[in-house]
C-alpha cells in the first residue's frame, strides 16, 4: 500500500513539473499581449508575478521582482526584460533611469540616439488645477483646443492614445522658439509608418480648459506627416499626458472630452493595460480571444491578417474607396460579432488589411479606431485598468 501511495505522489509530482510553464513561455504569454493569463491564475513563479504587477502598473514592485528574476535567465530574456523595464520607467517619466535600463538591454545603443534622453534634462511634468473633473469641447471626434506658453491662439489638438509622448510639429516648435535637442534620430511615424525626422523638445507649458500642464516632454516630427495624414492639427496630446489623470473620457455623442483626476478603487477584473506606451485590451471575435489597442487618434478599426482571420476566407459585405491625407486605397468590411468584456458587444462592420504601422515589440492582433465607438462614451480607467462603453 505504502508502495502505491508513493508511486501516486511521483506520478502527481511528475505531471505537476510538467505543467509548470518556461520561463520563456510565460514571457511569450505577455509579448502576446494574453493578458487575461495574468488576470486570471495565480503562480509562485517570479518572472509571472512580475510581469503581472507590471500589467497592473504596480511598477515599483514589477521593478523590484524583475530585477531580481534577472539573473536566472537566458541572455535574450534578459535582453527583453532590461527593455521592459526601461519603458516601465519611461511611462513614469523617469527618463534618465529608463535610458540606463535600455543601454543595458542593448550594450551597442548609443544613448545620445535614444530621443528620451533629452527630457531627464528638464524638470518632471507637473499639472495644476483646481478642478477635479476637466470637461473642454470634443471637436470632429478628434480634436480640442489648447494653448502653448501662454499664448492667447488655441492650438487644435489631436486627441491620440496611440501617441506617447506627446507630438508637435516642425513648424509649430519653431513658431514657439521651442528648445530642441541637438541629436536628430531617424524613426517611422504612426499612421501609415511614414520615415520622418525625430527630435525631442520640452513644452513650457500647455492649457486645456481649467488645467495646465507644465514641462511637458514632446517629439518633433516633420510636417509633412501631419500633412500627409489630413491632420487639422499640429500638435498630439498624448497617453502620457492622459495618465495624469485616473479617468479619461471621450463622449462622443456629448462632444466632450473629460479628465478626472481621482476615482474610487473598485473591485473589478482589469480588461486593459498599457504596454509600451499603448493601451492594450483583449476582446472576443467569433469565439477567439484578440489582443488590440485603443487608438482614439485612428478613424478606423481593422484586425491584421492572420491565420484567425484570413480575408480570402471571409465574406466582404462591402468595399469602398477611401483617402487618409494624400494615401488613396479600397476597404473591405466585414461584418464580425465583437464583445468586450461587461461593455460592449455586437456585429460590427470592420476591416482586415495587411498593414500593421511602425514595428512594436508586442503582437497586438488588431487597432481599435474611434468608428465602432462614436456613438458612445468610451472611459478608460487608469485607477482600475479598466476600459469601457457607455
């Protein structure tokens, strides 16, 4: 009998091990952007507890378990978490540290090639109001108006959560004798990956409505994206600027754009999180769980083309012609059943196209544009990690 049981205990062991995930593999969950992986299990693995803390933008102790899981992985995890901790740093605007953290996951990188450098220049971004709840006008679904330096012209301001940090262009920096950093970088632009000029400025100062923002880290890109894209404005308000506050919304219906700074706790399963600067949400397409971002800068939503959802496979219920700026191409919609968790679901008219912009370390399946959502309030909640619908 004794034999048995210590037989069964082995056996149990065994399937136990087995089951226990890589390293690399748990690593592979959160490059792709599985965040209800995290959401849901718990482990005693270090590298799952600090990626989790790091998706609930609990950073001092993402940085605290991920500093020390280093040393007992591979060369080329260590490579991809020095990254990540970098730009867990870069998100709280700790520029100077998150530049180091980058050096180190690329020893070749030279940090003056890095535009973020620049900002550890300056003093940290700061707000000041005496509002709690910041409402301005909501312009075309994309626009607000604020002003630069205390300038009596209000400025159109492209409302963009796909842009961090903040954006201005060429000529705008120059008609605002913006200081810019000596150290040219050359990048691929969001949008359609257009090549343009990168260089790093620090704003002054940007009012919107009852709120200033003070020493605000902004990247300088040619006009001619801005031109290209049909962009009204030449300046980008971006997600870290939105991350100063615990609530953002966007009211499309009411043409509102509304900043909180405080929000209640609430006890609720998180459906998003911000991954290298881009708030990333999974959500469900005929069965199968897709990662995307929210991307209020974008008119369009589209999933990539993959082996889930190849066009030659589906039905177009219709095809258009269609122009971005000076880009001229055909859409094809498809009808698909889109449901996200406890806000929003339906059929919905979207694309599928192999574009897929500037290369991002993480493979999100998908952009979510502001036409499946203008005709709601779209809330995300920073406080809670959580995205929703109204």
């Amino acid at each position: 009998m004794r034999t048995i049981v210590v037989v069964f205990f082995l056996i149990c062991t065994f399937h136990f091990l087995l089951a226990q995930p890589t390293k690399e593999e748990i690593y592979s969950k959160y490059i792709n952007c599985n965040l209800n992986y995290f959401w849901k299990n718990k482990s005693d693995e270090p590298i799952f507890n600090g990626l989790k803390a790091l998706i609930l933008r609990e950073y001092d102790e993402a940085e605290k378990i991920l500093l020390e899981v280093i040393p007992s992985v591979s060369d080329s995890l260590k490579k991809l978490i020095y990254t990540d901790l970098a730009y867990l740093n870069f998100t709280q605007k700790n520029w100077s540290k998150g530049n180091q953290y980058l050096t180190m996951a690329d020893s070749t990188l030279d940090p003056q090639e890095n535009p973020y450098h620049y900002f550890s220049k300056y003093p940290a971004e700061f707000i000041k109001t005496s509002q709690d709840s910041i409402s301005v006008e909501l312009i075309d679904n994309f626009y607000i108006k604020g002003s630069l330096n205390d300038s009596r012209k209000n400025e159109n301001l492209i409302v963009d959560t796909g842009a961090s940090p903040s954006i201005i262009s060429a000529s705008l920096a120059q008609q605002y004798n913006l200081q810019i950093d000596s150290t040219l970088v050359t990048a691929k632009a969001s949008g359609f990956g257009i090549p343009t000029n990168v260089q790093s400025t620090v704003i002054d100062k940007l009012t919107i409505g009852e709120v200033e923002f003070f020493n605000i880290p902004a990247l300088i890109i040619g006009d001619e994206m801005f031109r290209r894209m049909g962009l009204k404005g030449e300046m980008i308000f971006g997600l870290t600027e939105m991350m100063m506050f615990d609530v953002v919304k966007l009211d499309y219906p009411g043409k509102k754009f509304i900043l909180i700074r405080r929000s209640l706790r609430k006890n609720l399963l998180p459906n998003f999180a911000v991954l290298d600067f881009l708030p990333v949400i999974n959500y469900q397409v005929r069965g199968e769980t897709i990662s995307g971002f929210i991307d209020t800068g974008s008119p369009i939503t589209y999933l990539f083309t993959s082996e889930k959802f190849d066009p030659a496979k589906q039905q177009a219920t219709r095809s258009i012609e269609k122009s971005w700026g000076e880009y001229k191409f055909t859409v094809n919609y498809y009808k698909l059943p889109l449901s996200f968790a406890g806000c929003l679901s339906g059929d919905y008219e979207i694309q599928i196209m192999d574009y897929r912009g500037p290369e991002n370390r993480f493979e999100e399946e998908s952009i979510l544009g502001n036409d499946i959502w203008s005709d709601k309030v779209l809330v995300i909640d920073f406080r809670n990690n959580r995205i929703c619908f109204e």
